[in-house]
C-alpha cells in the first residue's frame, strides 16, 4: 500500500462568475451575512466569519454565471512543490502567477474537464480590528449575525463530461481521496465525492454533465453551525425572497442536511451542516448503485428536475 | 520548517478502571446509550453508535476508578511502524502484545507522567446486523435512540505533573500538534491541547495535577451532533439521578460546549459537541494567560472547585 | 361583540381504529416513545411523556383504520354543562356514558359530517412512581428517551364534506375560533384551522374530502420541543423502516414544522412543534386564496399526491 | 368553584426607566434586534419582530434605572370594564389616560408594593410595509435578523416586600392564575409565578425584595424559539461585550432555559425560551419548598449572589 498523500490542507477560496456583480456581493454580504475586505478591478473578495484566511470566495464580473478558479491550500511549501510537480508531470500545469487577496504564489492548472484550479501555501490570516475583533482570541473574528451569518466555505461541486477520468486525476496527481461514490449500471462513475480533509468530502464531481459541456458548476456551499442553522437560512431565504430550489432535507449520500437556492448571478448555493468526520485512514469507499439513487434522499426527499438538469454557466436550449 | 507527521490517525479507545463493574457498564448502556458488544474477563468492550471500529470504550473492574490504556490509531502499518521506532527510541516502550475486541497487533508505552498508552493499525470494523443495522449504509450502525445516544468517542483529558515535558514527547515522539494551551506566570505549561486529527483537539494535559499524583484521568469526552444535544443529556442525566458537576455551557479554550458529570465508578466523563475544524496548516497555538482564564468559561462559567481538584484515581487527604 | 367563550380547555384525546393493534401499539411505543398504561378489551391506553392526563391517545382494533372518538376537556363542570346544552339544542348530542381510562362521566356528539366527538370534565392526573417519577415537581414523568420520545398529543386533522358547516358548528356550538382558513374561488372554504387553546390550532378541517366520504382522519399529530427533534424524528423513523410521506418542513398556514408518516395500521401521523401563541384577543383569521395556496408551503416544498388524496379508512377506488 | 376569568389577555408592554437612553436603545436595537417604531419626548418605542401590535418595549429617559408602567391588554372592551370596576373597588385605581404608541384609552393602578401598571383593550396592530413586510401573511413582519432577533416580550419579574398580599391582589382583582410556587418555612410565599395566557408564568414576583424597597424590578424576559437560540444570544453578548449574569441553563421552577444579562441603563433583561403550555384548567399550583430550591437550578446550575440581591432601582448601601 502506498501511503497517503497529505499536501493538500484544504479548499481555500472558490471564484464565482456573476452577470451582476453588485446583486451578487449584495447577497453575500446581506444574506449569507459575509464581509467584502477587497476589491480589486472586477472582483471582489468576501469572506466568512470563521475563515481564518483573508478571503474564501472571489466574485468576478463576467458575461454569464459559473465558476472561475477553484484554489487548494498545501500543507507547506514543500508540499506545494510536490503538487507543482506532479501537475507539470500531467500536462496541465499553467504557470505561477502572484496570488490575490491574501494569497502567496499561486499555481494555476485545469482538471481533464477544464475546471481552473490553483494551489497555494502562502497566506495572509485574517486579523479582525476595532469592532469586528472577537471576544475570544481563538475566533478569527467577531460571528457575523448578519442574515444565514454562515460560518465557513465548505465545498464545491462540478460537473464534468468524464467522472473516472476527472476524479482519478486529482486522486493521482493531487492526492484526494474519495469518502463516497455512485456507480452507473456500465460500471463507469455518476458521482464522486472527494476530501483532503476528514470533512466528508471538499470537492465532488457530483454528476456527468447531460448537455456534455465543460467546466460547469453545480454549486459551491458554505457550512452553518447545526441543522437548525439550515432552517434558519430557509426563514431568512423565504423573508429576502432568495429563490429556494430545494430543501432543508437531508442527503442520503455524506448524510449532510443541506439547502439549495440560488444567488442573483445565477449561480446555485449550497447552505449546509454536517458533523461527521472520516477519521479512519483505510474506510473504503462508500459506493451507490443507481438503484439506491432512485429512492430519494435520506428522508425520501425527491429532488427537483433542476437540480439533475442546471448547472452553471446553463446552457441554451 | 520540518514537515507535519500524519502517522497518527484518531483516538481509537479509552480504557477505563472501575470499582463497580456493572454499574459503570449499566451507565454507558443506559444513558448514554452505547452498545457492549465483547465481554473478556474482567473488560467490558463498548461503543458508540457512530464509532466505526468494533469498541472505542473498555471498561475494567479495579479496586479504584482511574484511566487504563488509550489507544491511538495508526494510518497505516508504515506509519505505526515508524512512531513504534519512535517510542522505542524514547525508552518508554513497553512491547508488543496481541490486541484486544478488534485491535490488531499493539505496541505498548508511557507517557513520562505514566499514563499508559497504546499504537495500533489493524482495527476490525463495526458489522451491524438484524435490528442495528442501518437504513443508509455510510452509517455504521442505527443510530442509538437510548438515553443521551452519544455518537462517537471524543477525547481524553489527563493530568500529569509537568506538562512541558509530557506535551513535548506526544509532539516529538508521536506527531501530536498544538491547537491551545496555557501558560502560566513562570512560563511553563499548565494545560495543553493536542490533536492528530483536525478536530481542535484529541488529547489534552488538563492541568498540573495539584496533588502531584502520576496518571491520572481528569475525563473521558464522548460527542453529540449539535448544542440542542447537550443540553438534552442534562435533562437526561437529571432524570436518571446522574451527578452534573458543570454544564451545559462553553468553554473559552477551544469554544466546545460542555457538561461534565461522574459515571457511577467515580470517572468523570464530558459531553461535548464541537462544530469547528482546524483545517489550517500552519496556525500557531493560541496561548492564553493565567489571567485569561480566570474570567471563568466563554459566558462567564465559573467551574466548581471539584473540576480543578478531582481526577481519578481520587487523592484521599 | 359577544365574548369569546372559554368553555373548552384542549383536546385531551384521540381514537385510532387499526386493522392491526399489536403492531400500532408497538410504533406509539416503540417509536414514537409514549407508554400503554392501560388496555381495556381492545382498546389500548397510552400517553405521552409531557401529557397531564393518564391517556392521551386510545388505540382500538378495528377492520379498517381511521378515527373513533376525539375528546375535548372542559374548562370546568359548569362550562361542560353549557357545551353539552348547546350541543343537546343542537341535537347531535349522543348521551352522557362513564369515561375510560382516566376520564369522568363523558357526553358524546357527532360534528356534521359525522367524526365521533365527546366531551368531559373530570379527569385523572398522571401520577408516575418508581423509575418513571421525574426529577423535577412540575413535570408528569421523566423524558422518555425512546425512539421520537413525543412530548404531547397536539392536534387532530379531518376531512370533511362541507367545511363551512362543519366549522360553522364548531365555532357556535363549541366556542372554536378560527386563526386560518383557505378559502376557494367560490368563497366556500375548503381549509379551516381552529382552536380553543392559544396554540395556533387544535382540530383542522383540513380539506374538503374528494371522495365525499363522512368521518375521515387525515392525521393525528404529536409535538417535540423544537425543529431539531422533528428532523431527528424522521432519522429515527428511517432507522426503523417507518415509511416517510413527507417532510420535515415548514408549512406556510401556521408555520408549524412538520413531518408526516404512516402508522403500521394505515393511519397517518404528524411529528410537529409549533413556537407560536396567538396571544390576540381579537386576531382576525389569517385567509388563504387557493392561489396562494398552490405556491406550495413555506420553503416551497410541494406535497405529494397522497397527502392531497389518502385520508383513512382508505377510499377503494 | 367559581369559574376562572378570562379577562386578561397577556402582558402587552413594559416600560424600562433607564438613566442612558441612547445607549438603552441602542442595546435593544443593535444587540437584541428589535425595531424602534416611534420615539415621543423622553420615549423610545420599540418591538420585536413576533410581536403583533405596535410596540412592547418602552424605554424611557429617567435618573434611574427600573421598571415604569407593565401594561395587561384586555380580552374584550367588557373585560376591561370589568376589570377597571374592580381595580376601581379595590381603591388602586389611578384613573385613565389617552394610550401611547398604538394603545387606545388606558387604565393606571399600582398593586400593593407599588408597580405601575395599566390596562387597555384597543390596540394597533403592526402593519409592516416595504422591505419589511413578510413573506408570509400569518407573520407581523420579517424576521430580525440582527443581533440576537428576540421573537417577542414574554415576561416581567418583580421584586416586593409581601408577595402574598400581592399575588393575591393579582389573582382576585385581575384573574391572574398561580402556576408555581415557592413557600418559606414560616408559610408565606417567597416567589410567586402567575400567568393568564397558557404560558407558563406572564409575571413573577420572583422574591421578596431584601432591602425592602417598593416597585422594583428584577428583570424583562424577551422569548427566543429554541435553546440553541438562548446559547447563540449568549455568543453574541460575548462578542459585543454586554455583561451576561449567569445561564444559558435551566430553571428548575417552571423549566424555561434561561440567560441572564443587562443591559447599558443597568436594568436585568431575560433571553428566554419555554415550550410547555399549561393547557389543564385545573393543574394546582407547583409548590417548592426552601430546601429544594437550595439544590440550585434544574442541571444543578448555582445563581450569582447578583442574582439575589440586585433589582432595579439598584439601592445604594
């Protein structure tokens, strides 16, 4: 058995493209109850209150909603070198460019689908001042009671037109492991869920694209602190009129309580709560058959069509 | 900077000693809701719902309560190897010896305060059968609806008498990091937080023991998903004519929120739920002074003298 | 203005015919947590932990299942003398018979559409000894910690043939009042939510049966303390093979958390909490258009087709 | 017996007195999340988003902090009547005034110790517009989601120097029903919890005063809809520095989970949430004795000795 890899610590900052960038920030910072700390031409920097980066989600001007670049945090820069290499081993590194926000030198590459990626170390700690300064040092910052007041950048899920392949590349090249999978009745996968982390999961490749296109984004999530938070969100949606997709409901696969809705943009957030860790270093992947799929989420919750079927940027038809 | 170990992955069991066998096995079945599933001479084998190895508690007939062996788990044979030369390089080794209900192979050692300790790898995993098994198979088992029905095994709080030296070998010998600690006017530790997983801690040297006593157990943790849940085992514990000592409420050192109580062997066990993850590379402890903590718990807490003073095996004075 | 009258303190108890008392009685006991204190030939007995009165719910076998008796306590003998006169010029009066399980001398009726309904005054208090008597003075027993571990039968929803009259005749004759109602394109309502506690509603006539059947359940339901324990509910009833219908979520009239299930005799039950009081004097009812109704409930969940169309006994089509 | 009255219908507003208005208002605004709707000379008005009429909260200019005039709405103009008739017998009355801030004509008296208090039936109810207004329409308002977002006034707790003479004022005069109780070893009550809404207590007089003084006031209680809530409003008392006396944990009289803080004027204000409902019409008083309330609160919880000796106007020794 070859050991594990641990050079990866964790998702540190997802980029969302927005049509409408000032209706997009307003939701995060009004709703989701984030802080905008920079704005750099196009994009502005947010984050949430128990980050302790600078910040954990990029809002980008662009023509349509999807996402931009998805970036990884090593575990030092001897980690981050190993990575490095091991992406230009695959073909796909793009190049070091001085990181944004907070970030130190940063590597850019893209997964066989297309996502852009980037690894990092470096990183600028929040330090929270005057009135934002929290009561226990070792809270990055005071709770944000503004709206959801979510806590923290959880994961991201894509899709992507080839799961095995997509997934094998960041088990290989970069290290992830997977915590839970579905696999079609043709054996190749319809889902990967995928952690660096003892979080079930960071990333998953959540589904094969039905209209075959590249590089799209089901949605990217932020963590509240218990279930009740969840429906909390679901009140607070409701009153700011936030278009709710589905949920709250509990998700058969990772078992996280979860809740969908989308931001101005276009683009599908995630509200959830999850209190499990993977600690065993050897549980094999949990694996799904279509069959068991077609009964629902945990609950019997059935999802709606357009969950399956919109993702971002969406696709004219 | 010399990189991380990860050779270490959780805590696997807490043996505890107990002068009333049956009563102290009636009380983790009872209400706490764990399961026995082995009993071998004189050790009852018990587990919580949601632990996946086959028992994460021993509970063991003595003539006085206190802490037997804690077990950690290995990430693989080439990790348990390397902290084994480790330990053994230390001279605190004390050999090889078949497992126990589960465990593989298990190498024995101390700490310099005497606790004793164990490195395992090979762990058989939970089967849940008939009535216990579960609906969602990334569920270990159904989950516990007696009493409390604690979810999984947490940590350990021991006392030793010098905490510098007892936290520098779990850190140097078996790859334990820092999350918090305290220290004192004359810049010596008298508590400390250590974890190998990124729960923000798995082991922790509570305190200078006051009475100069080797080995002792300040609690064994058990964990709950959320707040609700704690408070919920203060009604149950109420009921049941368990001895609170402190709690529901939050401490300041790692933002847990807590109830501590006494099992009917004289331990004392906690109640915790802990939402935060210190996924991080690279933080830096976070000391607190003296000074700090004598503003009591996160609201203002203060704890009962018993809490600084008793440990297990008690001090008759 | 006439005054409002007070003559009617709460539903006390609910009668549900099963073509199988064993296995009902065993998911009110163990799944639901409440205890059987009584059988009487083929009626069983049983209360929920927080409930006063020695039964709270009468199970009673029977070829189909569906309805039997619902029992409303008055507020005193003079104000149960006053509802038995109106109900007496009424002439739906059925006679005065001796209670079961606890209650004094009870008067019987029938609401229009033919649901059996009595009324008493006299009463039995709980009184729990031994292992089950409370740590606390001013609570009926302990917690029950089984399974759901209901807190208190709650309310009771039927349908009905003609809402208008059937509420119409709950109101005058009973002292009910209305807090929401829907009411469709023909100004006939076709939902009707009453009470006679500060609840916001104790007896819905909850839909205009669409198979024009007389005396039919839609559910019972049965209240835990906060949303949390409704989704561990249905966590507990998907452990135990409880077939789910909907929920847990939020309806949109009277915002109450839900959760509905099936009973093993076919009857339809409901976990719910309800943080709301009506506390107004004078609080004009809430009235839905159907238009508003289709918007689904609260977070826009949409029901699913049997809660539009399965009421018990169950309609062969 | 005579029959119960049902004249009162709940506790409709409590003026505070505080000797920093600005920073009074500021409190209730920023940290407990409440509206100021009108401000007239040295008043600020003020409600929570759950609460139906226009303002709940008076907070006044004053050299003192302390509790102004406690406000009981009427169930019917001929429930005031009766009421005012017998305030009017029992030689308390103070005569009628145009009510404020939404309240029609108002009837002033003080029971035996002193308190101001007041009776009113008319009442405008809160019209929310704009970007307040709320999703759905069995709701006053949007949700507040600043700061703590306290749903509604609850209760008000009372110091006097002989609170059998005054409970029994309150019972026989106003209706008011006892529902615990504590008794001292000489006979006479030493706290007195009563209510005319099926919650749990509306007001207290929660202990005789030890100085002796007249009219004072221990604390205001502002309901949340859950424990966790009660613990998050503690999370955010922490970061915004407002000095929490003791909880979240809970009482043993009466069961509600309580957290104590005050606020800048120096007044004791209540976060509070209580799911029980005293639905039977005949329960008899909870009577405690001194010895079990020596035991502490329900988890074993030991009050401040604050808690037993400050009341507003604090007395100067």
């Amino acid at each position: 058995m070859t050991e594990p890899v641990h050079d990866l610590a964790h998702l540190g900052r997802v980029e969302l493209l927005t049509p409408d960038l000032d209706a997009s920030v307003g939701f995060f910072v009004e709703v989701l109850g984030m802080d905008e700390v920079e704005r750099v031409r196009d994009s502005a920097f947010l984050r949430a209150w128990g980050d302790y980066e600078r910040a954990s989600l990029q809002v980008t001007a662009a023509d349509r909603p999807g996402v931009g670049t998805i970036s990884w945090r090593a575990t030092s820069e001897a980690a981050l070198a190993r990575r490095v290499d091991a992406v230009e081993a695959s073909g796909r590194g793009e190049g070091w460019s001085s990181g944004s926000a907070g970030h130190g030198r940063t590597f850019g590459f893209r997964d066989p689908d297309g996502h852009r990626m980037a690894l990092y170390f470096e990183s600028r700690y929040h330090e929270a001042a005057g009135d934002r300064a929290p009561a226990l040092k070792n809270q990055p910052e005071r709770m944000s009671t503004r709206g959801v007041g979510v806590r923290r950048l959880d994961h991201v899920n894509v899709w992507c037109r080839d799961i095995d392949d997509n997934a094998s590349y960041m088990i290989e090249t970069l290290g992830f492991r997977v915590s839970e999978q579905v696999v079609g009745d043709d054996g190749r996968l319809v889902g990967s869920w995928l952690h660096v982390t003892p979080k079930s999961y960071d990333l998953a490749y959540g589904r094969v694209d039905p209209a075959g296109v590249g590089g799209r984004l089901h949605h990217v999530a932020f963590a509240v602190d218990a279930r009740e938070y969840v429906m909390r969100a679901a009140d607070v949606f409701l009153d700011e009129g936030v278009r709710i997709e589905c949920g709250p409901a509990k998700h058969a696969v990772q078992q996280t309580c979860f809740l969908y809705a989308f931001e101005p943009g276009g683009n599908r957030i995630e509200i959830i709560t999850d209190g499990r860790l993977l600690l065993a270093p050897d549980r094999p992947p949990v694996t799904w058959t279509i069959e068991e799929r077609m009964r629902g989420q945990a609950w019997g919750t059935l999802m709606p069509e357009s969950w399956f079927t919109y993702a971002t940027p969406p696709v004219e038809t």
